[in-house]
C-alpha cells in the first residue's frame, strides 16, 4: 500500500516542520525558502503528458510546447494525442522522440495497458516500474508524476539538476551531489522526501530571484531543470 498524501498546504507544514526535526540544517533552507507552494495538479494522461513535455527542456520552452500541443490536440485527450501528425508534431516543436513518448503513453492509455489514475494508487517503487517500461519515460519524469499528479508524500527526483544544485548550496556541501549521493542523502528525509524537494525547489527559485537581482548571471539560473515551475502556482 502506498503512505501518505500530500493533499493540502497543511500537509506542507507537517512535513516541513517534521523535516527541520528530522535534520536540523533545514531550519535555514525553511526560512530562505519562503512559502513552499504545493503544486498538485489532477492526475490522469494529461498529467503525464505535460510532464513528459518538461523533460530535459527549460521551463519556458516547455510552457510554449504545451500551449501548441493543446491547440492542436485539444483537452490532451489520447486519441488526440495518438492522432498527431507529423506536421502538427513538428509546429507544436517536439522532437521526434518525444513526439514518440507521448504517442506510446496516448496508445497505451487507450489499449488499457496504462492507467494513470490507477498509478497514483499503487506504492511508488510499482508505479514508477510501470511508467518506466514505457519506452522513452525516464525514472524523473514517472516521479514527478507521482509528485505532483498522485500527491505521493515520500518521492525525491533525485536526478533533477535543480535539486542537486539546490542542495549543495543549500547544504553547504563541497561539491554538488550528484544523483546517486543525492538519493542517500534524501533517505535521512523520509517519510517526507515528498515536501523535501518542494522544499528544495522553493529554495532554488529563491537563489534564483535573489541572483537575478544581481549584475552577473549565475550557473543556478542557467539550469535545465525546470520541475520546480512545472506547474503554475495554485490560484
């Protein structure tokens, strides 16, 4: 069975206020983070699909594919999406493997051999191996559906560049974690690993309009990443 959900901005507070208790150096990430936003979006296949938009582009890029991708398949609906052509598919600007990810997850929603309602209901190790057989979704991008779109209170995108960033400065460790260290040191923060990288995003997006008030560019800004502005902050 799967644990907790993270479903309100009160689930937020519990799990910032267990995770301080929990590792003492997040006291300060907590106050430069300001308010932790917490991004929950309906699950379903256009959850996934948005999500699979974001991968490996920036977030303004992501933003522009889906605003396409809506007006050329309207609703996101699997049929739509599966119907695609080659043309709609080049002036919505996806690439042609990720114009293959989303046709493999719409046909496969529609074959009955994906459900990702059903995914938001299932322990995440099981969920994440059945949105990862899928050939072109990544381990991020099946647990950043889990975040966002299932509410799973104890996933941790170790692999974002965001959060290893975040958490090296952060942290004030040496070098920045790379994915592997970062999944160890994230294991300290369980059962809330879930609100440990919101925490973390909150804290990026800080550095970054900190550093974005300053004359020279910085490597945090130029990040890739853009999980953390995957979904528009709640009304």
């Amino acid at each position: 069975m799967r644990g907790r959900t993270i479903e309100t901005p009160d689930d937020i507070a519990e799990g910032l206020e267990a995770l301080v208790r929990i590792d003492g150096r997040l006291g300060d990430v907590v106050e430069k983070a300001g308010p932790v936003p917490l991004r929950r979006r309906t699950p379903g296949f256009e959850g996934l699909a948005r999500t699979i938009v974001a991968q490996m582009v920036s977030k303004a890029s992501a933003a522009a594919i889906w605003g396409r991708l809506l007006e050329e398949a309207p609703g996101c609906k699997p049929v739509r999406v599966a119907g695609l052509s080659d043309a709609q598919c080049r002036r919505i600007g996806l690439s042609r493997s990720k114009e293959m990810t989303l046709k493999r997850a719409a046909e496969a929603v529609l074959n009955g051999s994906l459900d990702p309602e059903a995914l938001c209901h299932m322990p995440a190790e099981a969920a994440i191996a059945a949105m990862t057989a899928l050939k072109g979704i990544g381990v991020w991008t099946a647990e950043v559906y889990l975040l966002f779109c299932a509410g799973h209170g104890d996933v941790f995108p170790a692999g974002d560049l965001a959060l290893r960033r975040a958490a090296g400065r952060a942290l004030r460790l040496e070098e920045r974690p790379d994915e592997k260290t970062l999944r160890e040191i994230a294991r300290r923060w369980r059962p809330w690993r879930s609100v440990a990288a919101r925490l973390l995003w909150a804290y990026y997006s800080a550095e970054v309009r900190e550093l974005g008030r300053g004359a020279r560019p910085s490597a945090v800004m130029r990040s890739r990443s853009n999980a953390a502005g995957l979904l528009p902050p709640p009304a």
